[in-house]
C-alpha cells in the first residue's frame, strides 16, 4: 500500500485509520485487544496461526494483510512476539483515570523492569511524555523477543509505540 509510510517508514495515523487490523474504540474501551499495524502486500501470516481464537484472517493469499476480528480476540497476547514486523501491540483502554495500558514487542537490551518510569514514544520516534512500566514479558519460547507493558494516559493509547530508557535520553 503506497502512502507516507513509503516515504518517512513508519505508518502514519491516517494510514492505520480504519485498517482491517484495527479494532474501533468501543473494543478498545472494554479491555485488552491486539492493535495489528500491518498493511503491507507481505508474504508473512505467523500471526493467523498463532491466534487460538480466530481473531486474525490473513487467508490463502498470505501476502494479504491481516484482518482482525475484534470481538473474537481475548486480549491473551500470544500475537505480539510472533509478528517478525513487530507490528502488533496490545492495547488496553479500559484503566480508570483515562489511563490505558500498551503491550510492545521489545529486542532492545538492557530490558526494563518493572515500576521503571520510562519516555513514550511514537511511530516517528517523538517523545510522548513519562509512562510506568507495568510488566515485563520475557520467556524462552519469545527467543529474542520480549514484551514491555507500560501504562500511559488513554490519549495516547493508539500512538505509543515504543519505549526510551531514561539513561538512554
Ligand atoms: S491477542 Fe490473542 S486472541 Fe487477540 S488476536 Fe492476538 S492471539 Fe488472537
Ligand atoms: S505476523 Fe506481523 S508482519 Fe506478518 S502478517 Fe502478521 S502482523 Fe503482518
């Protein structure tokens, strides 16, 4: 799909808007739902298989992107360290306080820990502003990838996308 992502690399919010990887507000608003930026004619589908609930449709044509069904995802999160791309992330907007909780893919080291207060930040890199870490997700059968939790407020829920350690800044 052609678009500013062809030109500045990574998706821009009116190329994510309405994509078949995109679960709307209202599901967004009742708890944990996998976000699945992914709209490139890619032969790739690790995703489909590793959903145990059909709550990802990439079909026989796997350079298809793929199409979540938003009522069948559980929120369980075996998605997001599948995806080569790293491009599914767990989005939570049911916290109290507007808040909202994303899970990221992570293959940076040294990982965070729990309770750290690191920078969000967008798809273009920009800092977003402080966000906790929440959770941090690292088991054998993720091999190198690990997932960080981390709690934002509720605005930013379909913009944070990745993470600075505050020794990095
Ligand atoms: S979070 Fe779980 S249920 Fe939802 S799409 Fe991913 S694997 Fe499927
Ligand atoms: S595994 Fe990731 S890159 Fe591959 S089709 Fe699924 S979302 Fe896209």
């Amino acid at each position: 799909m052609a678009g500013d992502s062809t030109r500045t690399g990574y998706l821009s919010d009116e190329e994510l808007k309405g994509g078949p990887g995109i679960p709307g507000e209202t599901r967004r608003r009742k708890g944990a739902v996998a976000v699945l930026e992914c709209l490139e004619d890619i032969p790739c589908n690790p995703c489909e298989s590793s959903c145990k609930f059909d709550a990802i449709t990439v079909g026989e044509d796997i350079t298809t992107p793929p199409v979540l069904t938003e009522d069948n995802c559980v929120g369980c999160r075996s998605c997001v360290p599948i995806c080569p791309g790293q491009a599914i992330f767990i989005v939570d907007e049911s916290l109290e306080d507007d808040k909202a909780a994303v899970e990221m893919p992570y293959e940076y080291r040294p990982l965070p820990e729990k309770g750290d207060i690191v920078t969000a930040l967008d798809r273009a890199g920009q800092p977003l502003g402080d966000a906790t870490v929440t959770a941090v997700k690292k088991t054998e059968k993720m091999d190198r990838t690990a997932t960080v939790i981390i709690e934002i407020p509720r605005d930013w829920s379909m913009r944070a996308r990745a993470i600075q350690l505050k020794h990095e800044s």
